[in-house]
C-alpha cells in the first residue's frame, strides 16, 4: 500500500510529532475515522483510510474535500454541525461534540459521533481543525430495538394490568392506599367488603379502618406500622375484623412504605385478603393436638396402673411357685413380655401426642458426629454393625432433644431390621438452604414397594409383632416432629447403581432440620 503524500497528512503527521498535547487528543479520540480541515482553504480536507471504510468506501473513492461529509450527511443533520462549528471557532471551550448520520454506500443509516478541535495559529486565527469520528450504529441500531420492545412491555404491561385486577378480584384480594400525609384512604371495592363497611362518596379515614379492626389488635398493629414507617419498609400483620352476625374475620395484611426524598414517609400501600378458613383450621388442628395429647395422657396413666397390678401378680405367682412346671413358666415368661410391649406401646402414644407441639428448645450447638455416635453406640453396643459418618461436624439448630428423637428412632429401625448381610450403616448430613439435610442409609432388605406408601403410619411393622420389637410408632413419631419443624421425613430405594464408599446400601430415610439462624 503507497505510503500517504497528501501535504495535510504529511504536516499533520509533523504536528503530532512535535505538539504533545495533540497526540494525546489524538490518542484519546481517534477511533473510527480521522479528519483534518485546512480552515484558510476550507475546500480541503484531509479523511483517513478509516473515515472512509466506515461509510464502505475504499481510500481512492472519496476525495479529500470538505464539500463530500456535507453532501452526505443527512440534511437535517447538517445546520445543527455548521452551528456548532461556527459556536467553538468563537469559543474554543464550546465543544464540537455531536452525534450525526450519514448514508452508508449501500444506503442504510450510520451513526457518527463527531468531535473536533480547532487549532489556531500565532495571531490566534482557527488555521486547522482536527477531528475524529466513533461509529455508534450498533448502539442506536440496539437503541431503538430497546425502544420498540418499550412500546411493546408498555402494551403487555397494560394487558397484564387489566389481568391482574381479574385475578385480585377473583382470589379476594384487596387493594388500598393510605396517603400518611393526609389520613385519607383509598380502598377498592374488594377491601370495603372485607372489612364490611358502607360505600360512600366521601373518602375513607384511617379512623374508619381502625373502628373496624378489634380494639384488642390495634395497639400490636400500629407499632408494627410505625416501625416500618421509621425504615423497616416493609409490613406485615394479621388483623381480626368483628363482623355484624357476631363472627370474627382474620385478615392477612401486607403492604409497603414509600418516601420523599428527604426520607420521609409518603403514603403506604398494600393488600388484604380473607384467611378466615386456614385461621379456623389451625384452631380446630390445635386444640385436636390438646384433645389427643390429654387423651394419651389420661389413657397411659389409667392403663398403666392395671398393667402394673398383671406384672406384679406374675411375679406373685413365680413366688408361690418355686419350680413351676415349664408351661406355666412359659405362660408367666410370655405375660411378662405382653406387658412390657403394651408399657411400650402406651408410651409411645404419649410421645407420639406430643411430638406435634410447636414448642422448641433452645437453639444449641450439636456436634453431629458425637451425637450420633453416642445414639448409635447405647442402641448397638456389640461390634457387629459399623457406623460410617459424613459431613458437617457442628451447627446451632433449633430443639436438639426432638432432633435426637428423630435420629434415635431412624437409627433404632435400621438396627432393628438388620439383614443377615448388614454389616454397615452411613449417616451423612450436609447443609442445604439454611437447613440441615441429614440421611440415614441401611444395608436391610429393601422395603418393598407395596409398603413404602405406609412405613409412617401409626402401628405399621413389616414383620408380625411377635418377631421383631417395637410398636410400629417410631417411623410415624419421627415423621411428625421433623413436620412440626417445617421439614419432611421421606423414604427411597437406594439406586441399584449407588456405591458409596465401595458399600452398597439399600434402603435410604431422609429429612431436613432448620438451622439456628433460620429458625423464627
């Protein structure tokens, strides 16, 4: 390629090796295309190779005059650059800074930004302009896609607008706005309905709401507003309306706080919705829980005394008799242990009832390792069965006696099921999602299909009560505590593939338990 002999390129390339400042402009500047503009000849002008490429011509097909930008920028882009020029030559701080088009060879638009620089000569005359040009077609091309998908969001937006009051409507839930500068209220019709109060043409207060609301519940829900006015921002309640026949309505309130700019808040908006039903089933589930715990209660002491009175005249007997005859002391052996399965089963009916209680423990640190060795350890003393552990080794949970129950019942049904192959056990826990996902893994038979849909329920054995101990409670006692935890007890086949460890394991139970800094 010939080296370029126009003189203007030739005293530009001179100017740039003597005038620092003009090569760090033109540094600075030059990305897409050069142009340098003789201002005491303004017909010529010097365009680079790469002015020239951007509108897809070859360096030989434009000339170097000014009289080619102007005839081919768009027309009415062309006052605002003539304006702009005219404004720097008479003020060298105005900046010649624009954004034009011009016509591409093959005619689609090309966006140009435009930036210039006069240079003066020794009397302070504009002698020459030096200026560069940055191709920003993709970026207005990516610009008015932008635009067009606006246009488009803002149309979908009106469609789902309208949707969305067909589904509030629909699914009862209530809109409302309070203005907190002014007390007043804007309530649509579903919020008037909930709250039963009159329609009418002068807006709603917030004293209207508060007559509604029981007078036991506002003290509790306007601290809970306040706090969230002074930068919670966010508020939620649930709110007890006294309704005209006498009945009470619960209502789940959820809203959200806005604020000037000086951080002071404006209004407050939000949404109400009936939760009267799920209220009344939760009352209905605990006061079943009270009835079934006080029920166990009264049947485990009413039913233990008798036992006691059977057990007691066995050992009377086995007194009275010194050498009985071996079917009696087979009878006497057998009344025994009926007796202490039935001092089990009514124990574990108690425990079962009370397994559901929301209270919790304290939240403490429980090493899993030690815990579960020790369980381990009391439930399988000999040497026969290994424990294998992986995981985290310590966290803070939530009620560590009801996590131990849990563990020490999956822990007795593995052992108490052992196959004649069973030589390991794995307990593995890990932390998923702020809760504690814990998994105890058997080599026991694996637990067929048609029984895995009833190992939870109450009283359930796999083999007849005579040869295997238990009361078939321990499965559902542990699934209803991790319930009560807001987790899940869950049982599966272990893949036929799996091989942990080069151990083959058969049957898998599996359930969360909260972390300490999850638990409310």
């Amino acid at each position: 390629m010939p080296k370029e002999t126009h003189y203007l390129y030739t005293e530009l390339s001179n100017k740039l090796r003597e005038d620092a400042d003009l090569f760090d402009w033109f540094e600075l500047g030059a990305t897409d295309g050069l142009w340098y503009w003789d201002l005491t000849d303004p017909e010529h002008e010097w365009l680079s190779p790469q002015f020239k490429k951007v509108f897809g011509y070859k360096n030989d097909e434009i000339p170097h005059t000014s009289a080619w930008w102007q005839a081919n920028i768009f027309p009415d882009d062309l006052p605002g650059v003539l304006d702009n020029f005219e404004k720097h030559k008479a003020d060298p701080n105005h900046p010649y800074d624009q954004v034009v088009r011009y016509r591409h060879k093959d005619g689609h638009t090309v966006w140009i930004r435009c930036r210039g620089l006069i240079i003066r000569d020794d009397n302070n005359e504009p002698a020459r302009m030096l200026g560069a040009h940055t191709d920003l077609t993709e970026l207005m091309q990516a610009r008015e896609q932008l635009v067009a998908v606006g246009k488009e969001l803002e149309a979908s937006l009106e469609d789902v607008s309208e949707t969305n009051k067909v589904v509030l409507e629909t699914a009862g839930i209530g809109i409302w706005l309070w203005d907190l500068t002014t007390n007043g209220i804007v309530w649509d019709d579903t919020m008037i309905d909930l709250y039963q109060l009159e329609k009418r043409e002068q807006p709603l207060t917030y004293e209207d709401w508060r007559r509604a609301v029981h007078p036991d519940d506002i003290g509790d829900i306007e601290q809970r507003m306040l706090a969230a006015t002074h930068g919670d921002r966010y508020f939620k309640t649930e709110i007890r309306v006294p309704l005209r026949d006498g009945s009470m309505r619960y209502i789940k309130s959820a809203a959200e706080i806005f604020y000037t700019d000086a951080g002071e808040p404006l209004r407050m908006r939000g949404a109400n919705w009936d939760i009267t039903e799920e209220k009344l089933r939760e009352q209905e589930l605990e006061r079943s829980n009270r009835d079934l715990e006080r029920f166990a209660y009264v049947a485990s002491h009413d039913l233990k005394a008798p036992l006691r009175g059977i057990r007691q005249l066995a050992s009377w007997i086995e007194e009275d008799l010194p050498e009985p005859p071996e079917t009696v002391r087979n009878h006497i052996n057998m009344m025994n242990k009926r007796v202490a399965r039935l001092e089990h089963l009514l124990e574990d009916i108690l425990a079962y009832s009370r397994s559901g209680s929301d209270t919790h423990d304290p939240i403490e640190e429980v090493d899993f390792d030690s815990l579960i060795r020790e369980m381990f350890d009391s439930l399988c003393p000999d040497d026969t069965l290994t424990l294998n552990m992986t995981g985290i080794r310590a966290q803070k949970v939530p009620s560590p006696v009801k996590l131990s129950q849990v563990l020490q019942n999956l822990l007795s049904n593995a052992i108490k099921h052992r196959g004649d192959n069973s030589e390991h056990l794995l307990v593995t826990t890990a932390e998923e999602n702020g809760r504690v996902s814990i998994e105890v893994m058997d080599q026991n038979p694996q637990i067929p299909e048609e029984y895995r849909q009833r190992i939870f329920e109450m009283f359930q054995t796999l083999r007849p009560r005579d040869q295997v101990e238990g009361s078939g409670m321990g499965l559902a006692i542990a699934e209803r505590i991790v319930n009560g935890m807001g987790g899940s007890l869950t049982y599966r086949p272990a893949p036929t593939d799996q091989d942990i460890t080069n151990i083959r394991y058969n049957n898998v139970f599996s359930f969360t338990w909260p972390l300490g800094n999850t638990c409310s």
